[in-house]
C-alpha cells in the first residue's frame, strides 16, 4: 500500500496515511475520513520535498 504524505499545519509536521488500510481498531482510511499518521521529514521519499506537500488540519 502506498503512503499519501502532507503537511499538518495544526501541529506543523508531516504525516502520512494509506487511503483503504483498515486499523486494529476498526477505523477505515478514506478520502472521506483520512486517518493521519505522524511521520519524520525522513520518511519522505527523495523526491519529495516539505514544501510540495499538501497542507491538511488533523483534528486531535
């Protein structure tokens, strides 16, 4: 499964999610409902740069 970066302006970092994967807990990853995972500005594939990424609010 391919992860989807953006940047969450709330707590200004990257995060990551994978659109149809569905959590221990249930949850499932849509376009609809989008589960964010925090993730490093490491993680980012070399041909991706903070600044390209899409800016999201992640609801706490």
């Amino acid at each position: 499964m391919d992860r989807i970066y953006a940047w969450d302006d709330r707590e200004e970092r990257v995060v990551y999610r994978i659109s149809g994967h569905i959590f221990d807990d249930g949850r499932e990853d849509s376009d609809v409902s989008p589960v964010w995972i925090p993730a490093n500005e490491a993680d980012l594939p070399d041909e991706i740069n903070v600044e390209d990424l899409q800016k999201v609010t992640v609801k706490k």
